[in-house]
C-alpha cells in the first residue's frame, strides 16, 4: 500500500478545483484510492512527464482532468502536487 501526501499548496489547489467541478467529486474520489492501493493499475494510466514537468508523473482521473505528483518509489510515498484540466495541468 502507498502513502498519499498532501502538501497545502495542493489541498488549497483541490479545493478549489472540485468546488468548480463539483460532478467530478466521486471520480476524483476513486483515483486517489485507487493511487494508495495500486498506482500502477492501468485505469490511472500513470506516466512520467517531460519538459519542465520532468520527474513528475502523472494520473488519470478521467479523459479531461489529471493530477501531477511525485511518485516516490522508495518509501511509498505519492506527493501530490497539482490538479486539472489536462491543458492546465501540464
């Protein structure tokens, strides 16, 4: 099992986005414990990014929204950092 970690500059950055996006709460809901459980389930679609994103992964919560993090392998720790539409996020 992984540790999620949520620093505040991403609780802040969450709230907001579900407040604006309130039909996706449930989905969003799933992902995160879906990611504790198995971030490698192929439904999250789990990808490192590049460019200025580099040493960033990345998750799926549904076609149109992601969440950035940090997958730290080494002590099971995932660090959110970001939540979004796609174009936003990245």
């Amino acid at each position: 099992m992984y540790k999620l970690v949520y620093p505040e500059s991403y609780l802040k950055r969450a709230t907001k986005f579900i407040k604006s996006h309130p039909e996706i709460r449930n989905q969003y809901q799933k992902t995160l414990e879906l990611l504790e459980l198995n971030p490698f389930h192929p439904s999250l679609r789990l990808h490192k990014l590049q460019g200025r994103l580099t040493g960033l992964s990345s998750v799926s919560i549904n076609i149109s929204y992601r969440i950035v993090l940090q997958f730290l392998i080494q002590d099971n720790e995932i660090l959110l950092v970001d939540i979004g539409h796609h174009d936003q996020a990245y």
